[in-house]
C-alpha cells in the first residue's frame, strides 16, 4: 500500500525527536493496550500482516497525529469488529461483550507463553515447500508494482536492481497474508547499492540490506 505509513525515502517530515530516558510505556493504557493485542493475537483472531494492515487503513491525519500506541488501538479495534470477536456497539459502549465469539484456538494464554513468544519472536517460517527461484549471487530486480493493499516492498525499492546475498527459507507471503491467505514462497536477502536506490550523490561505498519475497523479483537479465 502506498500510505503516509510508508516514510522511507521520504522528505519534508522534520527532524526525528528522540526522547530522554524514554520510559517503556507513557501512560497506563498504553501498557493495556499492549497486553490486550498479546491475548488477542495469541488466540489466532488474526496474524501479524493482517493487524498491519489495520494500522495502514489509518488515514493520514489520524496515523501522523497520533502516539505509537494508538496505532495499536486502532488496528485492534479494527479488527475485533472486523473478524466478529465483538460488535461495533459493543466496542463502544464497552458493557457488554457479543456472544458467539469464534473459537480461534483453544490454548491458554499462560505468562510463560506469552514470555516465549516474545522473546522467539514466534517465527512463521515453513519447513516445506516450493525449490528456491534464486540463489545466492543471482541479480535480480525488485517490481514496480503498487498495491492497494498491504505490502513489505517500500516505495523507494520498486524498480531497482539488486544482489541475491541470502536464502532464508520459505515464509508466508506478507502482501497476500494480510488478507488471510498465507502463499508461503522463498524469502530472500538482497543487496541494493545506495546510489541504484539514492543516485548519485549517495555514497558508492554503502549498501541496503532488504528481505524480500519471491513475488517481489524479477531476474535482472531478463529486464525489459
């Protein structure tokens, strides 16, 4: 999706403040929040690219306006109406809850789990699956593509031509996991020098370092 949320390359946002001493959380409901999307998403309403995807609905004065938390907020509002864990009025009115609500699964949220989780970073990754398009060394070159919906190629990479350094493995396709349907494919390390992403004037020294899936690549050689 091209959204305000999408800054990389980006100008004229302003110089980025950074806090003193930060404190984890600035207030108590933004700890709250954080332990509601826990439970939320340990009970499989939803997965990750989908809750993204919420937050990237945001409009653009709402997403620039508000603190990192009520991103969350909306994005889990979003989607406990959106997947009928609770009705719009319920939400709202905060005094009742629906019935009915889907079993997503029947595990407990323990401490020592959501512990885990946090610590593994619970990965999704795939032990089968398709043999690997590319390999390390192959050039390749990111699509120009620009979805309406969610995706993990950033705007200033689309179209650039890059180095395979490294196959992770196969993983879900985020873009089309967003919207509950999992493709699992290739993901892979590439390299991009910062003056095919920046021209010339960035530094021929430097390099960035992006994990792209399969359907974000084209052989560089066969490049119209």
């Amino acid at each position: 999706m091209n959204g305000v949320h999408d800054c990389g390359g980006m100008e004229g946002l302003g110089r980025i403040s950074i806090e003193a001493h930060e404190p984890v959380f600035h207030a108590q409901w933004e700890r709250r929040v954080f332990g509601l999307l826990w439970a939320a998403g340990f009970n499989g309403f939803w997965n990750l690219d989908e809750f993204r995807y919420a937050i990237e609905r945001m409009s653009a004065e709402e997403y620039l306006g508000t603190p990192y938390y009520e991103h969350w907020l909306h994005g889990l509002e979003t989607l406990l109406i959106e997947k009928g864990v609770v009705s719009r009025d319920a939400l709202l009115t905060a005094r009742h809850r629906e019935q009915n609500i889907p079993a997503a699964s029947n595990a407990p949220m323990t401490l020592q789990a959501v512990t885990a989780l946090i610590v593994s970073g619970g990965s999704a990754k795939k032990q089968i699956g398709a043999a690997p398009r590319f390999h390390a060394g192959d050039r390749v070159r990111s699509k120009n593509n620009h979805p309406h919906g969610h995706t993990r190629l950033p705007r200033y990479a689309r179209s650039k031509a890059g180095v395979i350094e490294r196959d992770h493995g196969i993983f879900p396709f985020n873009d089309s996991n967003a919207h509950g349907k999992e493709n699992p494919q290739h993901v892979y390390l590439v390299r991009f020098a910062a003056r095919e992403l920046w021209g010339e004037t960035a530094s021929d020294k430097d390099s960035l370092f992006l994990d792209l899936w399969e359907e974000h690549l084209t052989p560089a050689a066969r490049d119209a």
